[in-house]
C-alpha cells in the first residue's frame, strides 16, 4: 500500500497548467524501486487476510436465515467470484492488446497530426459515465457476456491509450537522439530506448485498466452477468446487511489484490537501471 | 418517439434529475475539499504522515463504485446520504495529491523570503504557499469533479438520485420503444454537466489565481 505515495507522479494534470485532467479510475503509479520496504510487499497481503478473515468470523458468529443462505453459500460465492475474474480477465487482455499498440503507433512521428484529436476525444470520454456506456452498447446488441466485455472495454480503452501516448511522449528526447546517433534504426529505437523507459508508465496503465474493469464489472448483474455485483445487490434488494457486507468485501478485496499483484509485477519486470 | 421528441417532452424532466446530480456532485465535492485541502497540507508539513495519507487516499479509488456506495446503505439509509459519502471518498485522492505535489513545487526562497519577512508558519501558509500551489491544487480539484460527475451516475443503481436514474429507467425496460432515448437522455445529460463543469472551472481558475502568477 506504501507504493501508493507515487501516485503524484503519475497523475496527469498535476502540472498546474490547463493541461489533460487525469484518468478515471485508480490512480496510475510509476514504480521505479526495485527492492521497496517490507511494508509495500507484505502490507496489503496481510490487511487482506486480516479483512477477509475478520469478515469470514463475523458472518459464521451470525444464524443466517433460509434468504441469507441462498446467496451466502460457497457454491453461489465462488460462481459470482469466477464470473468476476472472468468478466475483468477477458476485458483487460482485450484493452491491453487494442490500446498499447495504437498508443505505440499514435506516438509515431507519422501519427502526429491526428494526435490532439485522440487527446481531446479522450478527455470528454472521460465524462462519459460508464454505467450510460455500457447500457447503450447493451441497447444496440443485446444482453450477453461478450456484449458486455464490448462495454468493458469501451470504458477503459481511452484511459489506457492516454496513458501509453504520454508515457512514450515523456520518454528523454536527448535518449532517443543518441541512440539515432549511435546507429540504432527508428524501430531499434523503439524496441530497446522508447518502450523500455516508458515501461513503468505502460505497467500503470495496465494496472490502471485492471482496477476499472474489476470496478466496472461489478455492474455486471445489472446486465445479466453475475458477478460480486450480484452478492452485493441482493444484499441491497433482500435488505441482508450480512449479504452486502460480504459482497462490497469480496469485490473490494479482489480489486485490492489486483492491483497489489500488478504493482508487484511491474516492479519485478521494471528494466534494471530505471 | 424520436430523440428530439423525446428531448422537448422531457425537457424539465432531465433538467431536475441533471441539478439532482449537479447537487450530489457539489456537495460531494465540498466535503472532499474540506476534508483533503487539510489532509494535503498536513501531509506536506510532515513527511512521516504524507505516505500513510496518500496511501489511504489512494485506497479508496482502488475500490469497485458500486461497493463502496452500497457499503453505506446499512448505516446511512437509501438515497443521497451514501452516494455522498462514496462520492467525497473517491474525490479525496487528486485534491489530496495535488495539494502536495503544488505545495512541494512552490521555490524554497519564496519560502525563506516569507521566513525572513517574520511570518509565522500560519501566515506563511496562508499568503504564500497556498496562492502559489494554487493552480496546481485547482487542477486536482477539476479532476476530482470530472471523475465524480461520471460515477455519480451509478448512485442511481443503489436507489439514489441523479441522471443515473433515467439510464437504469431505460436499462429496466429494455425492449421498449422509448428505452434507448431514456438511456440516451440520462448518458448526455451527465456529459454536458462534465462538460458545463469543466467550464466553469477555466473561469474559477481566472478568478481565484492570484495576480502575480496568472
């Protein structure tokens, strides 16, 4: 959790000018260390055992009654949790394999003119609520799992796509320079000077993608895809607090172990010397 | 029923759900700003609390929207109270962050000069610090608003008020004609009040920065 003090560096919109408004969504966070204190790799774990366990003792203390114990049984938990991870998985590799390349390609001198475009639709995109999106994706096609994927992804593909231009676009002129300099081909120097320095940029992204698809996909029950939405809006309709309760933990815990596993990855997979 | 039908019979309809949600948004708002100007400051001041503060500002944008509104509703009761509370939670991060990153930015002989001038640590603060982070903490504000204007829409799903309302409407009857105008109507409504918003926010810019630095 300590890692989340970074998040000032890669908020965009911090530079004080008029300049782009941040990204929706969790906030992006440029890990450069390596090593890190044992706080930041072993804080989140333990809080999430300690929350999970502490909501586990709480539920089994209480006598569930016979509505309680349709949604709070481990068969119907462990549908709504894979429906979940299913819903985000399919979602984000969708986003990741759309949005890095085209944010590749946009940073490409060739791109230049159609950039501010793509900047400007992506900053009113942000204003556009996810829950509208989704439903008029739903509205045009019908109810169904990859309809709703399309919806997932149509919330987080502009984030991702900014956050791979203005990392490319933050990388060191004077790097690339030298590298043409030494030789290199404009592809070398994207391969092995401009992709690697914007890693950690690229990582927040990704990440940043993570936690809106695991976060969007809690509305998945409201268009018929199950989910943790599911535990947390029968809570909600049969009036169970223990229901809801055990929903708003599961999917909270899930978005907070999603975002700590690829916090932790990037900083694993970070090129050395960053 | 077309749009423009839908548009002209509808009008004062979206008009109060759309102050509905302006309402939600600026209360939010107000609570985030009172509660993250304080926290950004402190954690400027104090360099042992400034990770534990970001850190649990930064927690709650990790969160899914519909938990953390829904986590409310045994305490707080349906309706606008939990959405409020949600919403000032997830506005605390960019304010928060952002008066950091503008208080950290502000020259250290600026902060000297003040020093030297024999101002206390509040005077300093209050005369010199804040007017010259402000543009940068304004900018965290701005984008607080936008992120909070888009999720309020959800509060509608967990009983609250706002143009979310009109969306689940349309989302519930699904298969009737007049469905896609609802959902159509409640989506643009929220994009014009992020787009009024962010208006607005050029002049406050204008207004509030002070005349030295503008």
């Amino acid at each position: 959790m300590a890692d989340t003090a970074l998040a000032t560096q890669a908020l965009p919109g911090t530079g004080g000018t008029a300049g782009t408004p941040g990204t929706a969504g969790a906030p992006g966070r440029a890990e450069s260390r390596r090593g890190g204190s044992p706080l930041s790799w072993f804080g989140m774990p333990v809080l999430l055992a300690v929350i999970l366990g502490g909501t586990y003792l709480w539920v089994s203390s209480l006598e569930l009654d016979t509505i309680e114990q349709r949604t709070l049984n481990v068969e119907q938990l462990t549908r709504s949790t894979i429906e979940h991870l299913h819903l985000t998985a399919v979602s984000t590799a969708i986003v990741i394999v759309l949005a890095i390349p085209l944010g590749v390609l946009l940073s490409r001198p060739f791109a230049r003119p159609v950039v501010p475009a793509v900047l400007g639709i992506a900053n009113i995109g942000q204003g556009v609520p996810s829950f509208g999106l989704i439903t008029i994706v739903i509205l045009w096609t019908s109810l169904g799992f990859w309809p709703m994927i399309i919806g997932l992804v149509a919330c987080s593909t502009l984030p991702i796509l900014r956050n791979t231009m203005v990392g490319l676009e933050q990388v060191d002129r004077t790097a690339v320079k030298a590298s043409r300099g030494m030789g290199m081909s404009p592809l070398q120097v994207l391969l092995k000077v401009e992709l690697p320095l914007a890693f950690p940029v690229m990582i927040a992204g990704i990440r940043t993608a993570l936690i809106i698809n695991v976060g969007t996909a809690a509305l998945g029950t409201f268009f018929g895809q199950g989910g943790l939405g599911f535990i947390i809006y029968n809570g909600i309709t049969l009036n169970r607090t223990p229901v809801l309760v055990t929903g708003v933990v599961l999917v909270s815990a899930l978005a907070l172990l999603i975002d700590y596993l690829a916090g932790a990855l990037g900083r694993l997979l970070a090129p050395r010397g960053l | 029923m077309t749009f423009a039908e839908y548009l002209t019979r509808n009008y004062d309809n979206l008009l109060e759900l759309g102050l509905e949600h302006l309402n939600l948004v600026l209360i939010s708002m107000g609570i985030a700003l009172a509660v993250g100007l304080p926290l950004g400051i402190v954690a400027h001041r104090n360099g042992f609390l400034r990770n534990p503060i970001l850190a649990g500002a930064g927690f709650f944008l990790t969160l899914p929207s519909l938990a953390l509104f829904s986590i409310f509703i045994p305490v707080l009761g349906i309706g606008a109270p939990p959405a409020i509370a949600a919403l000032s939670l997830y506005a605390l991060l960019p304010i928060v962050s952002n008066t950091v990153t503008g208080l950290a930015s502000v020259s250290p002989a600026v902060v000297k000069a003040s020093q030297g001038m024999g101002m206390t640590g509040f005077q300093r603060l209050l005369r010199v610090e804040l007017p010259l982070a402000w543009p940068v903490i304004l900018t965290g504000i701005r984008v607080s608003t936008q992120v909070v204007i888009g999720i309020a829409a959800i509060a509608a799903l967990v009983g609250g008020p706002g143009l979310g309302t009109e969306i689940f409407r349309g989302l519930r009857s699904q298969g009737n004609a007049s469905a896609p105008n609802l959902v159509y109507g409640g989506t643009l409504g929220v994009i014009v009040l992020a787009l009024l918003l962010d208006a607005a926010f050029v002049l406050i810019r204008r207004l509030t920065t002070s005349r030295g630095i503008r």
